[in-house]
C-alpha cells in the first residue's frame, strides 16, 4: 500500500552561486511522493518539524562536496516527528504516538567496525545519513529504521525538537574536542546557526566569545549574536580576522579581547576555505583550533607554522545518542535558547524558506509540515 503525500525533493546538479541571476532553489521542487511499504525494522512517521541545515544548501546549490547525494531525493535530517505505524520487527520501547527526534546517522552496526563497535554511528564509514542516502524530513511523511529514534524528553517541544541534531554536532565538537576552559577567549568564524551554537555553548563553558560574519550578516545573525551579548566582528578581504585582532578588539566593558592579537581557541563554522587557511595564525601557542565545517574544495594550510606553535587542531563529524541527549537538555534548561535563533515557515512556502536560508536572510528555518 502506498500513501501519496509531498515532499521538497532535490533532483538537479547545477552549481547555483547566490546572486547570479539563477534561482537558488531550481535544482529543487515540491512534489508529490509514494512511500512504499514498512521493511522490517522500520517505522511511518509524520513529520511534525523540520530544520534546514546549511548541507541541504550546499546539496541545493550543488556544491562538488555534497555531489555524492543520489538525486532525486527528499532531503531533510533535522526533525521531530510522531510514529504513525510500525513496521515488522522488533521496535524496542517505540510505539505508535510516541514523539521524537532521528539520529541523523545510522552506522553498519557490524561488530567489527571500529566505529560502531563503540556506538560512534557518526564516524562509521558506511553510514547513512537520512535525507541524503534516503528520503528525509522534508516529506510531510517518512520512513525509516526505528533503530534512528531518539524520544523527545519531558518539557521539550516538537518545535525544538527540530534542532536538537544540530546542537547534538555542537554538543560533541565543544564537549569532546575543544577542552574549553573558564576565562579562555573564543572566536567562532561563522554566524549561521553552528557558529551561533557554538557561541552559546562555548559562554556557557565559560569562555569569552566573539563571534565573526559579513556585511550582509550586519543586520540579521550578527544582529541576533549582539543582542544575545557575544562580540561581533565584521570581516572583509581588506578587514580580516587577524588585522581586527592584532590591532585590539574590546568587549562591551572595554576589557581588550585576546592578548596580542591571539586567542586561546577557534571554532571554524563558516566553510569558507580562507578562513580556515588563515584560522592558525589567530590562536595562540598551544591553542586549539576545532573544524566543524566542511568545504566545497581542499583547504591550504601551513603546516610547518602549525608544528612550530604546537597548535592543536581537530575535526569533528556529526554525533552521536549521548549527544542527543545533552542537547535536549540544554534547551529544555534554558542553557541554549532556540526561540532566539529559528525563523519559522508553513510547508506551503517550503521554497521561500530555502531560499531565505540560502541568502542568510534568516538565521534558522524551520518548516512547519503538517
């Protein structure tokens, strides 16, 4: 039996660059969709919301490292979501009615995998990714392996429930990389919803922080990282990071930010490539630089300067259940504030959302789907 409902499906390739004249959402479409019958282990759910990530931009935009998405495909990893039915199998504590949150990766869960063998599903190498190896949550229904859900906790809304995966990716990058001491400074690159996660978690670790955008992020995600009390800087090619720091930034209390233009920890979030290039010459001797972006190309860096200040730098990919976890309970608690941050839009203007995350406009959509 088939059940006929939408979704907003990625089918095209072009590489779309914002503000050419081409739409930055043709390569993709609402469209009507069949969901085929449960496997075993698997579940139907109706999505209740959804979150657009900045990998479903990319994937729109057709940006050569999310070529590997098969195409077409209802794209989608951000949601909360209510079991509608389940399928054959053995569904553990899940049942019908129940509301919740997907892993957005699912390992090979072979005993021999190094990854999984230590439920790290994030870095198996065969893992797959929902709403990129199959159909996600921007259909207003979905299909998928009950081994995913993750049950919404006490006191958190469906409505947070659709950024609990991404603040799940900060919880293990600042949690589990960074080592973020009281009294260090911080600079998060990048103001989409990552960097201003990750501005939020690493302040309540106890970090100074500054967060950095463009012109065009002045009176939007800067705006909101201001009235949240985060330093803002304003970058540019003749404006760079590294100038702005070595010539003095202050906080609000004049207190000088960093010593000598270097600061004890970056968090790259911006994916630009030249960011990343000139990120180690901002952080201190021994500092850390953690990498959660990805990139459209290979990223240059001068690993000799690297050797000789004994900087550490890591990435961090996804995450995990006890991730999960911790996010729900950040924003239950109050410690991250989601209403702050998410722009909210009915399905029926799904296409306007995308776009108005593509060009920034927004700081987080979410879609509302039924």
């Amino acid at each position: 039996m088939t059940n006929a409902i939408k979704g907003f499906c990625l089918h095209g390739r072009e590489k779309i660059y914002p503000n050419s004249g081409v739409s930055v959402t043709s390569n993709t479409s609402v469209v009507d969709m069949d969901l085929p019958g449960l496997k075993e282990g698997e579940i139907l759910a109706k999505t209740l919301y959804t979150g657009i990530c900045g990998s479903d931009n990319s994937a729109s935009l057709g940006k050569p490292n999310f070529d590997w998405v098969e195409r077409p495909r209802v794209i989608g990893h951000e949601f909360s979501a209510e079991v509608l039915e389940l399928g054959p199998g053995d569904h553990g504590d899940v049942k019908v009615g129940d509301v919740f949150t997907p892993l957005a990766m699912l390992g090979c869960q072979d005993e021999d995998c190094p990854a999984c063998s230590v439920a790290k599903w994030n870095l198996c190498p065969n893992k797959q990714i929902i709403g990129f190896h199959r159909n996600g949550g921007f259909g207003q229904q979905v299909v998928l392996e009950s081994d995913r859900v993750v049950h919404l906790i006490d006191g958190l809304t469906p409505e947070q429930g659709a950024l609990v995966e991404p603040l799940s990716i900060i919880v293990n990058a600042l949690h589990n990389k960074c080592n973020i001491k009281p009294g260090q400074d911080v600079v998060v690159t990048g103001c989409g919803i990552i960097g201003l996660m990750s501005a939020e978690l690493a302040r309540a670790a106890g970090a100074r922080v500054a967060v950095t955008g463009i012109a065009h992020d002045r009176d939007i995600r800067l705006k909101k990282a201001k009235e949240r009390g985060f330093i803002t800087i304003e970058v540019s090619p003749d404006h760079t990071l590294n100038t702005q720091l070595s010539k003095g930034i202050v906080d609000d209390k004049g207190i000088p930010f960093g010593t000598n233009g270097k600061v004890d920890l970056l968090i790259e979030c911006s994916g630009v490539p030249q960011v990343l290039t000139e990120a180690i010459d901002v952080v201190r001797p021994e500092g850390d630089v953690c990498v959660i972006a990805t990139y459209p190309k290979e990223v240059e860096i001068n690993a000799t300067h690297l050797t000789r200040t004994s900087l550490n730098m890591r990435g961090s990919m996804g995450s995990c259940r006890d991730d999960y976890m911790v996010a729900q309970k950040l924003m239950v608690t109050g410690v991250f504030p989601s209403e702050h941050y998410t722009n909210f839009y009915d399905f029926e203007n799904i296409t306007q959302a995308f776009e108005d995350s593509i060009k920034a406009n927004n700081v987080k959509a979410v879609i509302k789907m039924n």
